[in-house]
C-alpha cells in the first residue's frame, strides 16, 4: 500500500512543476520609444511615457524614412521553454509509470491469490490423484460440453450452486455436475475437503465421484447420476409414492452407509449433514448418501475437534447448538430425524401444523407416550404397511434422537435393531429436556445435561 501511495504521489511531480516552469519564464513584451522598436525582456519595465508611448508586438515597417528610424529584427517564433518540455516529459512518463506499476501489483496480488488457492488444493490432496488413485480431473472445457454449456437440464439449486445434467461420452453415462457458486459459503477448503473425501470411499450406498474440475476460478464436482433424485422429493413433494417396502429398504441401506462412515474406515467420517435432501435414490431406489461438502475426518479416539457449527435446521443435534462440536452420535440423531421423516411423510419441521404438531420429534415422543405411536403413520400408505417393522423404525428414531448423546445408540446397534437381531429399546413416556450453559465470550462451554431416568437394554 505504501509503495502504491508513493507511486501515485510521484506521478503528479511532473504536473505540479508546470505552473512553477511557467512563472519563471514570463511572456516577452515589445515595445516602442521615439520611434525605434526594441525587445523588452519584461512587460513590467515598459516606461509610461504618455500618450506618445506605443507598445506592440507588430515591428516597424521596412521602408520608413527619417534620421532618427531605426527598424528592429522581427521577433522570434514564440516556443515552449526547454524547462517546460523537460517538465512534461517527466510528468507525463512518471504517471504512466506509475499506473503501470498499479496494474503490475494488482496483477500479481490476483496471480498470487489464484496460486495459493491451487498450492492449497495441491497440498490438501498430497499428490495421490497424480497416481491415479482418485477420481479424474476434467478441464472446464469438457464439463461445458458436459453439460451444453450449462444449458441443459437443471437438476436442483441450493444455497452452494446448482446441479445439472451431463453426459460423459468415453463412459456413455449421464452425470450430476455440481458447479458450486462463487457466493457460497462453501470455499476452496469445504470444497477440497468433499473431494478427498469422497474419493477414499468405497460403499454401495455412497454416491460415487467420478472426476472434479478446478480451473478459471471454477469449483465444479461430477458425480454418478442418480435417476430417481433426492428422497425429499419423493416424500415430500409428491414425485412419487414410496411404498412401506422401498421406504424400509432406504432406511436400511442409509444405516449401513452411516456404518461404513464411523466404523469401518481408517478415519470415522462425521457426515455433518445427513438429511432427506442429501440422500439420492438410484433407480432400484436404493438409498446413497451424497454431499459431503461439511464432511470431517476424525480419529477413531480423540473425535471430533471441530467447534464450527455446521448442517441443517431440523437435523442438528441440541448438544451441537450449544457447543457447536459434531460426532458421531450428532450423525446419529440427524439420521433419527430421516427416519422418522420416512414413517411419517412429513418434515422434521412444520410451520403450518399447530404447535404441538410442529416438531416431528416432539410430536412423535408424545403419541409414544400415549401409547399411540402407529398414528404417526404416513397417511398416504393407508393400511399397506408392516405394523411390526413400522413400530420398529418409530422407535429407532425417537432412539437415536434422545437429547441425551450419550443415550443414543451406534450405528451397528441401530442396524442390529432393524434386522431384529436385537430387541426395541425401551425409552421414557415422556421425552427428557436436556439443559445446557450458555456459551460465554471466552469460549464456548457446555455443562452435562440432566435427563430424568431412561433404562437402555442393548449393549453396546
């Protein structure tokens, strides 16, 4: 900045020399005494002689008789003074110079900028897609032509960019591209962070990445296209009817998915944002988790350090409100709240019903504790349902979303429940309160919560 000022400064030198150059070299004056012409070399010093006094630039005319006529040389051309030119010349270079050196410094701040953000994307991926470990790297040309130049079908938009539909000639395949806006909150870090993830993944019910492009500025992910969408569209706005078994079977294959995530890597990874909108159905509407752009890898012992607040109003969990920590049992409740939605056909949050009604959770707890948990069936299923395995996702999910983490079950132990490998748990009539500290200015802190008694009869 203070070269920049410097530079700015220095550029008006010139133009402030320019009235100085002038001043000391004033215009010539002529004049005329007792008839003879002379050069005066400063209007200033012409004698008031009277009425007889003439002065003018005009010389005498050549000819004019008497003794005492003498005719002056004509006057010289009028010119620029050399100082002046000499101070033109300097003013008018310094500025360019100096607009030039702006332009240079802006340039490579930008050049700059643009190379860290491609260092840390490097470095965050440690060379292993240079091995042909990870998915493929495409140029922002051939996603264009992907995707007709993002003119083609439109898939879904949401608060990160948009998703179109491709076509992947050389695998003859259609695509999800993924092209994140560069007003989303998700950067270069979130963004990477989805990339490496995903890409170390191997599970059935994982939506597959299939390349990533990162180029003029753009954050472009390619996914496996998914022909039935996202489950919220199906129970929500009324794409398609699930059936109770295509329903079972997505809350099946979502578990096992979530499984794989926290068990059975090198890293339990903390999804983040498990929700209806966020789980693709393909097209046997098999369950794939999808969106791993709040994604975290996380040792198995120590957890997650991460204090940033992150996922969907409706699916955090009430310990992460607080602390804004995630885990594995934060995943947990998010994926109750899923199941719920599943049985039930609603959103885990909605406005328009009364308050009572309004939270899926508390409004589920309740109908338990009134010994009428089947009333919240979807409507829409009718009677065409299995009464026992419905009972049993109510439960699970009213499990998993006990205000108290420490109560809620693993994921293994939600899937030995689903297969009734394992019995239903037993949870309180009345759904516990938990009651946390503030956050104060030095820190963010949480206090144990308090919950009345709950008996719990599968191991862990």
């Amino acid at each position: 900045m203070e070269s920049t000022r410097f530079s700015i400064t220095f550029c008006f030198i010139g133009l402030a020399l320019f009235p100085r150059m002038y001043a000391q070299s004033p215009p010539t004056a002529y004049k005329r005494t007792n008839a003879s012409v002379t050069v005066a070399s400063n209007a200033s010093s012409v004698p008031a002689d009277g009425p007889n006094t003439v002065v003018s630039r005009a010389p005498t005319p050549v000819g004019a008789d008497g003794p005492n006529t003498s005719v002056a040389p004509p006057p010289p051309a009028a010119r620029l003074s050399p100082s002046l030119v000499v101070g033109l010349i300097v003013g008018a270079g310094a500025l360019i110079f100096g607009l030039g050196f702006i332009w240079f410094i802006l340039r490579r701040k930008t050049h700059k900028a643009n190379k860290l953000d491609y260092d840390m994307f490097d470095e965050l991926f440690g060379g292993e897609f240079q091995n042909g470990m990870g998915p493929r790297k495409f140029s922002f040309v051939e996603i264009a032509k992907m995707t007709s130049n993002f003119k083609g079908e439109k898939l879904g938009e949401g608060g990160f960019g948009a998703v179109y539909r491709g076509y992947l000639r050389d695998l003859d395949t259609h695509v999800a591209v993924k092209r994140i806006s560069k007003a989303s909150k998700q950067g270069i870090k979130e963004y990477a962070s989805e990339v490496k993830i995903i890409s170390r993944l191997r599970h059935k019910n994982l939506v597959k990445l299939i390349g990533w492009c990162h180029e003029k500025g753009q954050l472009i992910l390619v996914y496996e296209f998914m022909v039935n969408g996202s489950l919220d569209s199906h129970l929500f706005k009324g794409k398609t009817l699930l059936t109770w078994d295509v329903r079972f079977q997505i809350v099946q294959g979502l578990a096992s998915a979530l499984f794989y995530l926290h068990e059975e890597g090198d890293h339990c990874v903390l999804h983040r944002d498990i929700k209806a909108s966020n789980v693709m159905l393909d097209s046997s509407f098999n369950a794939k988790i999808g969106d791993f752009g709040l994604a975290r890898l996380v040792d198995h012992v120590k957890g997650s350090q991460t204090t940033h607040l992150a996922g969907t109003m409706g699916y955090i969990a009430p310990e992460c409100v607080s602390s804004g920590k995630a885990s594995k049992e934060s995943d947990v409740y998010s994926f109750g709240v899923v199941a719920l939605e599943i049985a039930c056909g609603r959103r885990s949050i909605e406005p328009r019903y009364e308050e009572s009604q309004a939270s899926l959770v508390a409004w589920v707890w309740e109908l338990y504790g009134n010994q009428q948990i089947l009333g919240a069936v979807d409507l829409k299923l009718g009677m065409d349902f299995d009464a026992i395995q419905m009972e049993c996702l109510l439960m699970v999910g009213l499990w998993c979303v006990h205000p108290d983490q420490n109560l809620r079950p693993s994921m293994r132990q939600v899937i030995q429940v689903l297969n009734f490998e394992a019995p239903l748990p037993k949870l309180p009539s009345r759904r516990p309160t938990p009651t946390y500290d503030v956050p104060t200015t030095s820190g963010i802190q949480v206090s144990e919560p308090s919950f009345s008694t709950v008996s719990i009869t599968i191991p862990r």
